[in-house]
C-alpha cells in the first residue's frame, strides 16, 4: 500500500536494526483516513473468505481491526492482555513473549464470544518474530473456530514471525514488507 509506505518513510523512526517506532500512525497516535483505508484494503483480500468475526490483541490492533470489521460488516473482538492469570475458566489464555516490552503476558478471549461456528480473520499492527500472532491462533485453534487468514500492516520480514506464519500453510496478508532497518533506513522489500 503506497500511501502507507511513504507515511512510514515521512514518520517512522528507526530505533536500532530490530526496532522501528510507528507512533504517529500505528502505536499512540491513529490516523482515522489512513486507519480506514487500511481496513478497506483488508476487507478487499479477505472479502471471499466468509469472515464472520475479526480478532486483534489490544491495543495496537485495535484501530485497523475495527476498520476491517466495519468494511466486512462483521464483530471485532481484541484479546485482552493481562500480567498474571487467576483462574478463569471462561477465558482461553495463552503466555506470550512481547516483543517491545521485554516482558511476558497472558492474552486472553472469553468463550463466550468465539465459537465452533466462526471463521475468523486475525488483524494486528506489526509482525516481528510472531509470539502474538502464534499465541493468538493457538487461541483460535482451542476454540474450534476456522482461522481464515491474518492480516498484518507492517512485516519486519528480516524478522521469522510472517515466514512462520506462511509455512503453516496460513494465508497471511501484510500492507507492508521490511527488508531491512540496517544504518537507520527504512528499505521495503517490495
Ligand atoms: P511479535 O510477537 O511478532 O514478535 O511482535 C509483535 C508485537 O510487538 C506487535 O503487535 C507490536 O506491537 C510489537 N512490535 C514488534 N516489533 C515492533 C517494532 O519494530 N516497533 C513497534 N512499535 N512495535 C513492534
């Protein structure tokens, strides 16, 4: 997606060779136009698939899962993220790594809003070595329901997350690929 492409390259800061902040666009700051327009383009690959459920991890995701929900016309549901887990027998938790907060938190989904019947699309913000993203269709798996594909904004494809993803044999969408962060520039890889 061009446009987006060159807000990261106008907005982007790049933190080290691993990191890039997306805070004016992706992390603090949203950009409704661009947020929507994101979603459209979602909605657009994924129209075929029968989706009858969006799901991100809070909060990031939050913003461009609603955008493609409202494009398919379908719920979105976040997975909450929680530091400890008492026992709740409701919810299905899985433990995963974040990648930006060096920390290890439990996202979880209650029972009540994911079933058997659902085929769900998973929508997140970026994709790095793919802890959420594997937590989550885990998640998924133990519900019964059928994951579709995920779609994610922005790869980091010199990360193993999206290659990951793809080798399960799980449509994946990105809007954005990263080759590389290499001397503090952006270089895309398509
Ligand atoms: P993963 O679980 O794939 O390793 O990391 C995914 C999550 O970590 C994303 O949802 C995102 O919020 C965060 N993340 C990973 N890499 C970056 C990055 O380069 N910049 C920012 N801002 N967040 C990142």
């Amino acid at each position: 997606m061009d446009k987006l492409k060159q807000r990261i390259v106008e907005e982007g800061v790049v933190v080290s060779n691993q990191v890039l902040k997306l805070d004016g666009l992706l992390n603090h700051q949203v950009d409704p136009q661009l947020t929507m327009e994101m979603g459209k383009e979602f909605a657009k690959r994924f129209r075929d698939a029968g989706v009858t459920r969006v799901v991100t991890v809070e909060s990031s995701g939050i913003s461009v899962a609603f955008a493609t929900a409202y494009e398919l016309g379908v719920p979105l549901l976040f997975a909450r993220r929680k530091k400890t887990l008492l026992a709740e027998p409701d919810m299905l938790c899985e433990r995963v790594p974040s990648f930006t907060k060096g920390i290890v938190t439990d996202i979880l989904i209650s029972r009540e809003f994911i079933s058997a019947d659902d085929k769900i699309l998973f929508i997140d913000d970026i994709i790095a070595n793919g802890d959420a993203a594997r937590g989550l269709i885990k998640i998924i798996e133990r519900s019964g329901a059928e994951l579709v594909g995920v779609g994610i904004v922005v790869e980091k494809s010199f990360q193993p997350g999206g290659k990951a993803i793809r080798d399960q044999g799980i449509r994946l969408e990105t809007l954005a690929q990263i080759e590389s962060l290499e001397g503090g520039k952006i270089t895309f890889a398509d």
